[in-house]
C-alpha cells in the first residue's frame, strides 16, 4: 500500500468517526451512524472525482472504502458514550482527516490534471467537504460557519504538498509538508481561536448617490 493509499484511508476512517459522533450527539440508530459516517467519509473524495472525471468514482472501484465506514460507524456507536466531550473531540478528529484529505486531494489533482491550481482545488474540496456534508445532514453548528480558521487550512495543506512537490521533494516529504502544515494551522485555530477579520457592515449609498 502506498503513502497516498494510507493518507486515503486514513481519510476516510477519520472523517467517518466524525460522522458517526456527530450522529451519537443526534441519538440516531445504527443505520444513521452508518449513513452519517459514509456520507461524511467519502463525500469530499466522491466530489473530487467526480469534478476531476475519475469515474467511477475511487469507492466504485474499490468497496473496501465503505466497509472502512462501516466498521468505524459500528465502533463509534459501541464507544461514544466512554467521550467526555464529543463535539470537541469531533474538531479535532476533523483537524485530523482535513490534513491527510487536503495532501490526497492536492496529490490526485495534480496526478490527473498537472495544474498546481486545479491540485489547490482539489486538495480543498476533498478535505472540506465531507464535513460541511456532515454538519448540513446532522443539524450541527457548521464548521464552515465557525469564526476560526478552516477551508485556509486545507489550503495551507495542499499547498503546501503542491510546492514541496514542485521542487522535487520526494513523495513521502511532501505529504509530511502538507498534513504538517494543514494541522497546525488548523489546531491552532481550534486551540487558540486563531481567524482572519471578519466581514464588517457599513451603511449603504443613499439612493441619490446610486442615481
């Protein structure tokens, strides 16, 4: 199995426990940690491919994926109740998958289409999404609506893979780079509530001025 391989699963396991706490937090059955955790797991990646034209997309081809949902749902839905605070552990287990989804997506990306930009894309979409899928399905706050730091991490993360790479740093350098920089950015944010200004309203132009 390769690094990307790892990075992929890796992925996958983490967003899905992500999913299955947040359907714990929602007193949901079996079946809804099972949904919640393959939607929020293979939901980023399922995009990626899709936009990229690499179909059928990656769980097509390869099952295992959902079994990997699967299985994580049915031992979140066993241990949930053992977590003091699920949402913050749901955080940073999302810190975690948006570091090694960031580095897959960027890494396909540019595989697939050679473009730096369209692997920034990529790499973005693929970490983000699965989660902003999960908080809309489950009725959680959205991560995406949170005032810290979140799609600039996955940024920083693909990017930083993106030019590690560009330099010709070898594939497990590179990787390291991108999940490195994406986590730290993004468990700074959590940690230390780390965010960029905010959008502030002003009055608008009186309608003599549009005129």
């Amino acid at each position: 199995m390769t690094l990307l391989e790892i990075l992929d699963y890796a992925g996958v396991a983490v967003f899905a426990a992500t999913g299955a706490l947040a359907a714990s937090r929602k007193q949901l059955d079996m079946i809804g940690f099972i949904f919640l955790a393959a939607v929020t797991g293979i939901g980023g990646g399922t995009f990626r491919d899709i936009v990229l034209g690499a179909t059928p997309v990656f769980w097509v081809q390869k099952p295992e994926y959902l079994l990997v949902c699967v299985g994580v749902a049915v031992i979140v839905y066993f241990t949930a109740h053992l977590v003091e605070s699920r949402y913050r552990l749901l955080l940073w287990l999302d810190a975690v998958g948006l570091s090694a989804y960031s580095v897959m997506g960027a890494a396909k990306g540019l595989a697939l289409s050679g473009s730096p930009i369209v692997a920034l894309v990529t790499g973005m979409m693929t970490a983000t999404l699965g989660g902003i899928l999960r908080d809309l399905l489950s009725g959680e706050p959205s991560v995406l609506m949170r005032p810290e730091i979140y799609v600039s991490a996955a940024l920083a993360g693909a990017g930083g893979f993106i030019a590690a790479s560009l330099i010709g740093a070898p594939l497990i350098a590179a990787s390291l780079a991108g999940v490195i920089l994406a986590f730290a950015v993004r468990g700074g944010a959590i940690r230390y509530g780390w965010a960029f200004s905010p959008y502030k309203p002003r009055p608008g132009r009186p309608p003599e001025d549009v005129m």
